[in-house]
C-alpha cells in the first residue's frame, strides 16, 4: 500500500522539526526495495529477499544507549550500565542535529506503524529516516495500520533515526559518534550513527517496558510465544541464542510472537508485528518457518552468498555471527492474528548452559522459577565474541536486563503474582551442552529439545517421576517420550562424576555471586531456592 503526500498532514513532521520537501510516506514493501537498490545499498538474494549491510554496528552498541534524566526518570530509572543517564540540553542538541542532517538529504522516508496487539495499550509509532531500509524494517517490525487507521493516525512516540550521521561527543554528551537515546517527556527516541535496525525494535521495546508495568500493572516480558490447538498458551524466556525463536515456531501450534509480549489480566499478547530471527546456520530442516519465511518482503542483514551466487551462506560469519532476517509476522504459515492468547499454562526459561551442567528439562517451583527469572542465567561459548576462549557465564535479569528501564524486582514482583493467581508450570530447558562442557560435551539435539518441551505441554510428564538436583534443586523427570533416558540427568552423561560435581558447585557459586546484589530485595523463600554450595 502506497499512501500519497497529502495524506500525512504537513503540520504534523514541521511539529516535529522536519521541514523536508521530498518525503516518501508509508511506501510499500516493492517501493522500499527499489528505492534501496536505486541508492545501491542492497541486493536480492535468489528467493527476492533484501539483503543489506548495516555498516560499522552489526549489533547493538548497549554502552551507548541513553534515557534523559528528567523529574520524571530520575525517580523510577534504574540507572546502571544499561540505562545511562544523558541530561535534556544534549536530547535537544542530538535532535537538533539529526533534524539538520535529514533535511539537508535528497529524500526521507516515513512509516507509520503500531505496538500492542492489544488495543488496550496500542502505541502509534513514526520512523523517520534518511534509510529506505531502515522503513522497511520498521514496516516489517511495527503492526501495520490500515488505510482507515492511517486517517486519523497521530504518532504516540517518534524515531528520528540517521544512520549516516556521526555526533561529535563533546558537543553532544555521548561517549563516542554513535548514539541511541530515549526521551519520555518528549515522546521521541534518536538513533545516530548506527544502522542496526535493532535499535529500532529495541527502543521500542524498552518504552514499552517502563509505562506498561509502571501505569498499567502489565508484566512486559522479553519471551516469545505461542498457543496450542486447545487453546493453551505458552511462553519461552532466554537471551540471544538460546532458541526463543526457534523453538516457538512450532508446526503444531500457533505462532503469537517470537520476542516481546506482554501479560495482563486478560491474558499474552505481542508488542510486534513481525519477528526478528537469527540467521547463522539456518537450514531449512531444522527451522523450516524461518527458512521459508526468507523471500519477498524479508530483509535480510549482513549475510555473504557463495561465491558467484546469489544463494546465502548461512554457515557463514565474516562479517558478524549476529546474521538476521526481519519479516511479518504472517510469513509464518500457522501465526495467530490478531496476536493474543489466554494466560500462560506453561513457562519455559532457556538457557544455553556451555559448562555442561544444567539438565536439559526440570521442573521448577515458584520459588525456583522466581529465583531463575531474576538470574536468567545463559553461557557464551568460545569464539562467539573476541577474547571469549572458554565459556562464559552470563546473567541478565529478566532475561532482558539491557531493556529493563525499572528495577528487575518491578517485573519479578509482576511475575510472581500471575505465577500465584494462573499457577503456570514453570521448566527450566537446556538447549546447551551435556556430556562436558563446550569443546569436550555434546551440544543438545534441537529434536530432543523440541519432544521435551512437546511432552511437558502435552501433559506427559505429569505421572513421571522426579528426582532432585542435589545442587540445584531442580527437579528432573526420569523419563520422557522419544527422548533417551541417558541424558536427563546430566551427572550421568559425564564420563567422570568427580568433575561434573566440580563443574556443578563452580557454576552454582557464579550463580551466588550473581544473585547477591538483588538479596535484599527478595524474600527468604526465594533466597533459599537458590543453588546450595
């Protein structure tokens, strides 16, 4: 759908400072793609998907993400590492300075879209960009309003995003030319000098996780989801690579979202309209939705094709090992619209344990599950990042931290009430490494992963029985369907029980250490659910 000029009233982008006599609103999906190719900052591949390049940033830039420090954020912030503080006169410079940069090009493009597939919290979000790529993945990305929608559409929050434009960081506060920063009193978000279109999503996504839990009590959540042909919701929790997208987009069940939701009194519903998956290694056996959801429409970045080919090389990392697709959320053939379910009946938390330790299914108990989403514990593994030679632990409270504007304890308190009010079962899932750790174990078979999840949503293991982790406490059920009872108990998958005990108490005191600086703000229930030393 391509919406004339007239359309978008003139009064709203001088409102906003852009004063640009050359702009293409709400272009289709054809349109984007041609106006990419004709600047030459794309290529087809042999399905007709976009393929670009991002430039310098092929991820996201966390130490340079901003909220402005103003009465409002000052005191419901939690100011760290990932919510940094910039004060209002540097908002208004960078502003001032990407609105100078857009009107000085030869063309903008503008695309409207919306958050919230719930039209209780329905956000109406502009982009406005110097990228005709940077609209496509916003069109891809964002619900798409319809042409009844796009009459009377006002945008609740602005991007203003200039890949293009390099800030000098003494006249601007930042710490270096690149930039992403959030203002809530002025409804806007500047992206500067980064064209990874996850910044876009990512804004988006943080805003949404301050004013739906402060103003409505709605638990924001970074999980993706889906619901059986009865009815029965689902959600899955994990950092980057441990397979939200993955192991939502099941044949058997309906696809709600891939990434973001939220969780209110009326049930789940998706912030998106489209998902953003990895790339690398894709194929089409193992995750045949993403494969076949690469086509025309997808947007595809920083991938390389074989030699003389326009077919991608999944396997192939030399420009990031961070490849991803974006496209909409109806690519996936068994996507549910309008993108809403009932209340969770079950909650898997993903964790890609490299150390070899973690079971790859337990049973967790309230207190546990509470514990686990405040750690949310995952491992990189060598090679994924320079300096990286053996696993890493990381923790990321939530399973989101760098997203969280407000307190983690904000959002484990949410949790925690739905949890006692709907009674989800919750399952702790390793889609890590068993046998050992990273370079001597075994990574976990995605099929054995997916008959795990598809006996504990199926009921399967309800008459099974359990036994406990005697560090953890998890507990491991001794049998499931199509599964080998061999690796259940990950002790057991080790050829040396001394070192998996090692292995075990080392990890446990990673997750002591960790959880230290939330003790005072949990109770002693959830303390004790701990691992035991």
């Amino acid at each position: 759908m391509s919406v004339a000029l007239l359309t978008l009233p003139k009064q709203q982008l001088e409102q906003t400072g852009l004063l640009h006599p050359n702009v293409r609103y709400q272009s289709s999906i054809a349109e984007l793609v041609q106006d990419t190719l004709r600047i030459g900052e794309g290529s087809l591949n042999d399905t007709g998907a976009l393929m670009i390049k991002t430039g310098t940033f092929t991820g996201r830039s966390p130490k340079d993400k901003f909220i402005v420090k103003d009465r409002f954020t000052s005191c419901h912030v939690n100011w760290n590492d990932f919510n940094i503080a910039i004060e209002p006169q540097f908002f208004l410079k960078v502003k001032e300075t990407i609105l100078n940069h857009l009107n000085q090009k030869e063309e903008v493009w503008v695309q409207d879209g919306m958050a919230c597939a719930d039209e209780h919290f329905r956000m109406n979000i502009r982009v406005i960009t110097e990228k005709p790529w940077i609209a496509h993945f916003a069109h891809n990305m964002f619900i798409r309003p319809n042409e009844d929608q796009l009459e009377l559409f006002y945008p609740d929050w602005t991007i203003l995003s200039a890949p293009d434009l390099k800030l000098d960081p003494k006249i601007h506060g930042t710490r270096q030319s690149n930039a992403a920063i959030i203002s809530f009193e002025h409804k806007t978000v500047l992206i500067a000098g980064t064209g990874y279109t996850g910044e876009t999503k990512k804004g988006i996504f943080t805003i949404l996780n301050f004013i739906l839990p402060l103003e409505h009590q709605v638990l924001s959540m970074h999980c993706s989801a889906n619901i059986g042909k009865k009815g029965d919701t689902a959600l899955f929790f994990g950092l980057s690579g441990t397979g939200k997208t993955t192991l939502s987009a099941d044949p058997n069940r309906f696809l709600i979202g891939d990434d973001e939701h939220g969780w209110s009194k009326d049930g789940v519903f998706n912030f998106e309209g489209g998902c953003y998956a990895k790339c690398i290694d894709l194929n089409e056996e193992k995750e045949p939705e993403i494969f076949q959801a690469i086509r025309e429409g997808a947007l595809v970045e920083n991938v390389v094709c074989y030699k003389g080919s326009h077919s991608i090389d999944f396997s192939n990392k030399s420009i990031t090992e961070n490849t991803r697709v974006s496209y909409p959320l109806e690519f996936i053939s068994n996507a549910v619209h309008p993108s809403e379910g009932g209340h969770p009946e079950h909650i898997f938390f993903l964790t890609c344990d490299a150390y070899g330790v973690l079971p790859p299914i337990s049973r967790l108990n309230p207190e546990q599950a509470m514990y686990q989403f405040i750690s949310g514990y995952t491992a990189k593994v060598a090679g994924t990042e320079a300096g990286v030679t053996e696993p890493t632990a990381t923790f990321s409270a939530c399973f989101g931290a760098p997203f969280l504007p407000l307190h983690p304890g904000k959002y484990a308190a949410l949790l925690g009430e739905k949890l006692n009010q709907h009674k989800a079962k919750v399952w702790l899932i390793n889609t890590g490494w068993t046998g050992g750790a990273f370079g001597t174990g075994n990574r976990m078979k995605l099929s054995y992963t997916r008959a795990m999840i598809t006996a504990a949503l199926e009921g399967k293991l309800e008459g099974v029985p359990y036994e406990n982790d005697a560090v953890f406490g998890f507990a491991i059920p001794q049998s499931c369907p199509d599964v080998p009872a061999s690796l259940l108990n990950p002790r057991a998958t080790w050829n040396n029980g001394d070192a998996y005990d090692e292995a075990a108490k080392a990890l446990a005191k990673r997750f002591v250490v960790n959880f230290e600086k939330f003790a005072s703000g949990v109770s002693e229930a959830i303390l004790n659910a701990g691992p035991k030393l």
